[in-house]
C-alpha cells in the first residue's frame, strides 16, 4: 500500500527511511486558563480532549472526567481508560453490539 504524503513531507523524508521515523500527537492549548501541567507521555485517547478542553475555558464538573474522557489536568491517580486497561481492551469494548444504542438511532438488524 503506497502512503500518501504532503509535498513538504516528501521533502523531508527524502533519502529517509520513512519506516522507521515515529510520529507523534503534540496537543497544545493557547490561553487556556488552566495552570502549565507537565505532563507528558501519557496515554490518552480523543475522549480525554473534552474534559480537557472544558476547563480550559473555565468550566467544571464534579466526576474525574465526562463521559469517557478522563481530566488530564488531575495528576496520574486519574487515569485515563486506556492508561487504565490499554488500547486493546478499549477497542474491543467500544466495538460491542449495543441493543440500546441501536434503538436510539433506529438501527434495524
């Protein structure tokens, strides 16, 4: 399977083997009004965005996140879901059949 690559990708990774490079997510909040966190290289997944994202601009909640995701401005005793039980187990239960959630959106099987 070829990869699709940017212009300026080709050009760095030109003579590079693209094989081995990792890449990685940097996620970075401008004026956000939560304090500097140093946290770094955890395992989060999208679901911790929004607890993330809502204080960021001042809000709040009472739990340690909101629905999935977990706050990661806590320190490490509140781990997120894949922290927690890895990226694996998570997958394979958001993967699950779910009659409720079938009924709301009228999924006939």
């Amino acid at each position: 399977m070829q990869k699709l690559a940017s212009r300026y990708e080709r050009k760095y990774f030109d003579g590079k083997n693209e094989d081995n490079y990792n890449r990685f997510t940097m996620n970075i909040f401008i004026n956000s009004l939560l304090p500097p966190n140093e946290n770094k290289n955890r395992k989060i997944s999208h679901f911790d965005i929004l607890p993330l994202l809502i204080e960021s601009i001042g809000g709040s909640f009472n739990e340690k996140g909101l629905a999935l995701g977990r706050s990661l401005n806590i320190p490490e005793e509140n781990n997120t879901l894949v922290e927690q039980y890895g990226v694996k187990f998570v997958n394979e239960q958001l993967k699950r059949k779910s009659i409720l959630y079938n009924r709301l959106w009228g999924i006939i099987e």
